[in-house]
C-alpha cells in the first residue's frame, strides 16, 4: 500500500514539473516571437533596409540574423536595430554582404508594411500641404499613393491651381512620381471658409502661419527644414538661416507665400552657403 503510495506521488510531481516546463516553454515562445515580431516591423519601417530580404530567430535574449544586404552599413544597420529591441542582450549577425544583390520580383499587389506606410505618409503629406495652400485648399482633391507613385484627382477652379497642387505633391519627401488628373472646371467651388471683416480667415494666428511653414519645409525633400527659422508676425514670414543654394531659398519662400494667411515673406536673413 505504501508503496502504491509512493508511486502515485512520484508520477504526480513528475507531471506537475513536466505542466511547469510546458507553460514556462509556452511563454519563451511568446515572448521570443514578440521579440522577433519587434525586429522584423523595424527592418520594414526603416529606410535602408525595408528592401531587403532578411529574417530573424530569437532564442531567448539572442537574436539571430540572416538575409544579404548591398554594403556593410546596412549590415551594421540592421543589427542595431535588433540591439535596440527591448529584451535582445546579444545579436549573432549572419548576414551576408553582396554589392550586387538584387531584390526579388513580386507582384505589384505583394507590398511590405514598410513600403504601405510610407505611401500612406506620403498621402498624410500631401493632404495637408493642399489644405494649407492659399491655392488649392479647400477643392475637392483625392490623393492616392502606391509604391511612392501620387495620383491627384478631383477638380481645381485654375490652371494655376491644378499646376501648383502637382507641385506640392512632387515635392514631397519620399515621392518618385506624380500623375496629375485634377480636372480645371471654372464652376468648381471649394468649401466655404469663415473670413472675418478684413477678409482675412478667423483663427490663423501667427503661431497656426509659422507651425505650418515649417511642416511644408518638412515635408519637402528640396528644403531643410533644420536649417531655416520661421518667424511670423502679422501674417509677415520672416525666414532665417542657412540654405546650399539659391534655389532652395526660392523654394522656400514659394513654399512659404503660399501658405494660408501669409501676406509677406521676408527672406533677407536667408544666407546662401558655396
């Protein structure tokens, strides 16, 4: 008897420790493809590195990296990345180097997350500088991107209009091409705006003016935004700082002008660096 006991104990604490290692085995798994996840998403997002076709492995604290890349930065790149994911203590880096790796082929609708959330900011972006533009805002424009690719569509009441939304969107940071559909009908109105009795529109404050001219330099790939200071009072821009050329100047008190509310922009203070 005692010794069926002694038995029928043995087996209980032998499947209570096996219970054990399962459900802590379970939360490793969990936690290591949380980890994996984490990674993966910041290869996808970032830059330099959503093109290439890399994996990851997660043992523990350990992230294992395999893939190949163009240059070595990438590579270096790719590891900080997992180093930064909280939880990864080491990273084993398996990936190879080959400056003549080319990208697989996929078909058109096979797109990462990384390249469907640029295309989706590109589309934020786009939005906004129509909307903040003394010319295009308020018309009915639709704004579509796909593969870094703008398609503007709708109805402008000028060539000018028409011509100056194409610009905006080509100018955006990230865009490679812009096909430009908005339709120019004289008739078109845009959604009406409360003006007070000077004409000027209720709530552009100067602070609204001078937050929106430098989200346009941001949004701009031709502009650094880093380098120019916005100052508006009464509707007067004042820009100051440094640009590389004149060009970059000129884009930038168009970019400037024409943004809602803006009476004047002064760019005297903006210095050309040879």
């Amino acid at each position: 008897m005692k010794s069926n006991s002694l038995i029928y104990a043995i087996t209980l604490a032998l499947l209570s420790t096996t219970a054990g290692a399962a459900e802590v085995s379970a939360e490793q798994s969990l936690s290591d493809a949380n980890k994996e996840g984490r990674i993966w998403t910041g290869f996808a997002l970032n830059r330099h590195l959503k093109a290439f076709d890399l994996s990851v492995d997660v043992d523990g604290e350990r992230a294992i990296l395999r893939g190949t890349v163009e240059e070595p930065i990438d590579r270096e790149l790719a590891a900080q990345v997992a180093m930064n994911v909280s939880g990864v203590k080491t990273v084993e880096n398996r990936i190879t180097v080959d400056p003549l790796w080319m990208p697989s082929k996929r078909e058109n609708q096979d797109r990462t997350i990384g390249e469907m959330t640029e295309d989706a900011t590109i589309t934020a972006s786009v939005k906004s500088k129509l909307v903040w533009n003394e010319y295009t805002n308020g018309f009915a424009i639709n704004v579509d991107t796909t593969n870094r690719r703008v398609t503007l569509r709708g109805v402008a009441d000028t060539e000018q209009a028409r011509t100056i939304a194409g610009r905006l969107a080509l100018n955006t940071y990230g865009v490679r091409w812009v096909d430009n559909n908005i339709e120019v009908v004289k008739t078109a109105e845009r959604t009406a705006i409360k003006r007070s009795d000077d004409g000027m529109e209720q709530g552009l404050a100067d602070s609204w003016i001078t937050a929106k001219v430098e989200s346009s330099f941001a949004y701009s790939r031709y502009v650094d935004a880093f380098d120019i200071d916005v100052d508006t009072k009464d509707g007067v821009v004042k820009l100051s700082g440094d640009v590389s050329s004149g060009a970059e100047r000129d884009l930038a008190v168009e970019l400037a002008d024409n943004v809602r509310g803006v009476k004047r922009v002064d760019a005297s203070l903006v210095k050309i660096n040879n």
